[in-house]
C-alpha cells in the first residue's frame, strides 16, 4: 500500500446533505483538524485524534470521536474523491445514525495547524 495520501493536506468535504466542511489533515496522518463552513453547525470547528487504515491504494477508512460523544467514519477514496460517511449522536429520542455520501476537493494554501 502507499503513504497516507491524505496526510498533510485540505480537502472540501461537500456532504449530500448541504454541510461543507474544511477538513485538514496533521502531517503524519494521525490528527485532523475540521471546520463546519456551511450548515446548522456552520463555525464549529474541532482537533481530533484520529484511527486510519488504508483498505486499498487511495482508499482509506478514517474513525474518530468528537467532544460531543458523536462518533465519525468515513470511507474515503482519494481516486474518486468520493467520501461515504457514517456518523452517530445522542438526541433527545436516543442515538440516530445517519448515512451520507459526499464529495472531496483539495483545497491548497489552506492549513491551519492541527494541534495535538
């Protein structure tokens, strides 16, 4: 398999649902550093830790878990820049699940530090 070709860079995660996030990636591929830039949650931004494999060469199954207890995984595919992501959190009602499928640009010039 290759590096973590995500590592060390920007993408614009463009959601099925309308949210955009700015999504940047520590150098060594282990930290990620998000901004919500459109959508309910818009200037919501967050450093998490995060658990990386690569399933295939450019295709990476990413998990993390957030502050809010919401937990994230995203297959990403850097050859189609596709994203399928699967991500969970607590209402009122219970914990939803919810499925979604976006799309990745490389954003460049845009890399604001990821902090540990």
């Amino acid at each position: 398999m290759s590096d973590l070709t995500y590592a060390g860079r920007t993408f614009r995660f463009r959601v099925d649902n309308g949210v955009v996030f700015h999504n940047t990636y520590a150098p060594d591929g282990t930290r990620l550093h998000y901004e919500t830039v459109a959508g309910p949650d818009k200037g919501a931004a967050e450093d998490v830790e995060l658990h990386a494999a690569e399933v295939g060469p450019g295709i990476f199954l990413l998990g993390w878990l957030e502050a809010s207890g919401m937990t994230i995984t995203h297959a990403m595919n850097l050859n189609t820049r596709t994203v399928h992501a699967f991500w969970t959190y607590d209402t009122p009602d219970g914990r939803v699940a919810e499925l979604h499928t976006g799309t990745l640009e490389e954003i460049q010039g845009h890399a604001p530090a990821v902090t540990g």
